[in-house]
C-alpha cells in the first residue's frame, strides 16, 4: 500500500518546536498579566479551544486508520497462526518492557530521594478526584471484547476495535480469491485516504502545540518547574535511563537501523511531548513507521497493541511516584513491599486503558493497598502535565521500537529499511 508522504517533514518538526518554546513565553506573560487564579484559568481556557480541536482531529483518525490497516494486514497475512506469532512476540517484549521499566522507576527513586526533604505530616483523608474504581482486572477483560463495533468506534476504543479487526481480518483472509480481492482494494484505499488525512490534520500541529503549552504555564506559572526541580528533574533523569535500555534493546536487534528509526519517530515524539497525548501520535507514528520500512500488517495490529500494554515512560513514573509520596510523608518501605508493589502496579496498569490521567489513578489505587495516602496524589497533581508530557514521549519511543523489533523478528522489514541500513554502513 502506497502512501502520498509531504515533503520537508523536518519543517513541522521545527514548527512544532517554535509552537512550544512560544507557547512557554506565551503562557508566562498570561500567567504574569492575570491579577488572580481564576483569572489565569479563564485565560488558559481561551487556549485549549485550540487544543482541543486539534485533538478532536486527531481522534476523528485512529478509529479507522486502526480498523483499515488491521484487516488489511492480517487479511494478506492468510492465517491466524502468524498473528498468534505475531501477538506472542509482541507480549513478550512488552511484559519485560514493562518489569524493566517499573524496576528502574524503584532504583532511581531510592538512589536520588526526590521526596526526602518535604518531611509533611500525614494527612487526613482527603478527595483526589480521580476516579480510582476504574480499576478491575477482571472488567477489564470482559471490556476488552465489543458489544458493537459501533459504539466502540465510536468512543475510539482501541484494543475493542482491534478484537473486532482482528476476527474481521480473518474472515476476510478466508474468503475465495474472487470475494476478497474487491473488499481488500476498498479498504486499502480508505487506508491510504486516512494516511492523507492524518498529513492535513498534522499541519496544524504546531497550534495545538503552542496552545497546551501556553495553557499550562498559563495556570502553574514557571515558578512551578523550580519548585518542583528535584522531583522533575530526577523523573527526567529516569526516563533518560529507561531511554538508554530500550534503544540499547532496539539496538541490539536493529542493528545500525535503530538511529534512522529514531530519527523518523522525533516528529511523533515531540508531539506526544508537547500535547501530553498518547492518541495524538499513533497516526503519525505508524507513518513513519512505514517510512522505516515496517510492514502495516504489523504496525497496524503491535502498535495498537502497545497502547494498552506497553506504556513503558507511565510504568516508570508509577513507581517513582509511589515511592516519591512515600519519602514525602518518611514512610519506610522494606524492598519485598517495593516488589510487591511493583507487580500490583504491573497488573493494574493493564487495566487502565483509556481511562483519564491513567498513570495518576494506578497510583492513586495503589497507594492505600501499601499503607501510602491517596492525598499524597495532590502533590503531584499539580506537575502532572510537565511529568505526563515525558512519560508520553517514552511510550510512543517504546510502542516504535517494539513495533519494528516484531517487525524484524518476523520478517516483516521492507526495502526502505535494508535501504537505510546500506546508506549508514556507506
């Protein structure tokens, strides 16, 4: 399947760079300008209209860009044996992502401290506002599979709209030549049409960009990034870390082709980091995934995939977290509670697809279990954009390096990327 690909891609990436940096100086003036609190959120709210909108745009794409590319990958892939193959490879790198992720979340928060010298007293109880009975594994299951295709495309639910694909996919793959060939072609070409989409609605990423970031600082002010420096500044040293293990990983199987990959997922990155969202990178990400060389019968089936069990940026900052409001109020956790922990907070996350602020509501349901205040939440509530635009910028790497490892493992790396490889071995 062909794609139309605009030229000068680095231009929206330098675009949606100038959008940030002039949404922070932006945001500072509003903030320095607005005579109260309330003042400064009714001068953010002008610009999440923006925001919004373009967020809006992007979730018009995912329910059948994700639908288009599934049932067309898998219908070429013929039987259910490959995309069990598929899905069994795809899992075991996101359930090691996962452990490692959480592990290094657990060792930086113990050898930096970042919440150490807050020393508050324990709290009364208090309302976090985050709505924590969201969280059951076992409805999480039962959701999992659709009661209408419809609906769940409607609320772009994406793991129910790639069960659906997934049976529709191989029905069609079991068609007779003469059946499937027309329906094949239609969905191609509505795919290629929603790759065409995704290039106009990314022409106003910059906007949207400017907008989050001038709402934000806006509200919190830059005093809240000094306030706040060690915790954000050792979060950050964190991902830096995990930034290291995954591409060390996608290097070991990509070889040299790990930089040329990296370069391509900037543009999707920088956008996950600037708009805090996961949703507004996927159509982006598998373009360029594309442009790697990636088969879409693979990106189009792992990368959904990723985005409900390979959050790997949130799995590290659950644990950090945790252990932040530990250190904040002096409670003591023994290593075997910090396990323990860990894997709670490995299964829960599982759970949480789709839910608002997820990192904060798997945190806010573990605390209690571990003899944390769910108040504690409050003190990180404030940063939570700052720190969810990282965590976010981390999963869509995680999600791309998983999906081209896959890739590779089945075979499934097309000439652009042995193209590449034989340029940077030039």
């Amino acid at each position: 399947m062909q794609h139309a690909h605009p030229p000068k891609k680095n231009r929206l990436t330098l675009w949606i760079g100038l959008g940030l940096l002039l949404g922070i100086v932006v945001g500072f003036a509003c903030n320095q300008l607005a005579g109260s609190p309330d003042e400064a959120k009714a001068l953010a709210a002008n610009f999440t209209v923006a925001t919004d909108i373009f967020l809006r745009l992007i979730k018009m794409i995912i329910a059948p860009l994700v639908f288009t590319t599934i049932v067309s990958g898998i219908a070429s892939l013929g039987d259910a044996k490959t995309v069990g193959g598929i899905a069994t490879k795809a899992m075991g790198w996101f359930i090691i992502a996962s452990i490692v992720s959480l592990s290094i979340g657990l060792v930086m928060a113990n050898l930096l401290h970042p919440g150490s010298g807050l020393n508050l007293p324990m709290p009364t109880a208090t309302e976090t506002g985050l709505k924590t009975e969201a969280i059951n594994f076992r409805d999480f299951i039962t959701h999992v599979f659709p009661t209408s295709v419809v609906q769940a495309m409607a609320g772009n639910e994406v793991l129910q709209i790639l069960v659906f694909s997934v049976f529709f996919g191989v029905a069609v793959g079991a068609l007779p030549r003469d059946l499937s060939a027309p329906l094949l072609k239609v969905i191609d070409a509505v795919a290629s049409a929603m790759f065409n989409v995704t290039d106009y609605v990314m022409r106003v990423a910059p906007i949207g960009v400017f907008a989050a970031m001038a709402a934000v600082v806006t509200v919190q002010g830059i005093g809240v990034l000094v306030d706040y420096g060690r915790f954000i500044g050792a979060f950050y040293l964190g991902l830096v870390v995990l930034w290291a293990v995954l591409i060390g990983a996608g290097w070991a199987i990509l070889g040299g082709g790990v930089w040329r990959l990296l370069k391509l997922l900037r543009e999707p990155m920088m956008l996950a980091f600037s708009t805090a969202s996961s949703e507004a990178a996927l159509p982006k990400t598998i373009e360029q995934l594309d442009a790697f060389g990636v088969r879409e019968r693979i990106s189009g089936f792992v990368l959904p995939l990723g985005y409900s069990f390979n959050l790997d940026g949130s799995m590290m900052y659950q644990a950090f977290a945790a252990l932040f409001i530990a250190q904040a109020f002096g409670i003591e956790m023994s290593f075997a509670q910090q396990a323990t922990m860990l894997l709670v907070m490995m299964i829960t996350s599982k759970g949480i697809a789709g839910v608002p602020r997820a990192s904060l509501v798997v945190v806010a349901a573990t605390a209690p279990i571990f003899g944390l205040p769910p108040a504690g939440i409050l003190l990180i509530m404030g940063i939570d954009q700052i720190l969810d635009m990282g965590r976010t910028m981390t999963n869509v790497l995680g999600n791309g390096l998983a999906t081209a490892a896959v890739a590779k493992w089945q075979g499934e790396i097309g000439p652009e990327e042995e193209e590449g490889q034989l340029k940077l071995a030039a």
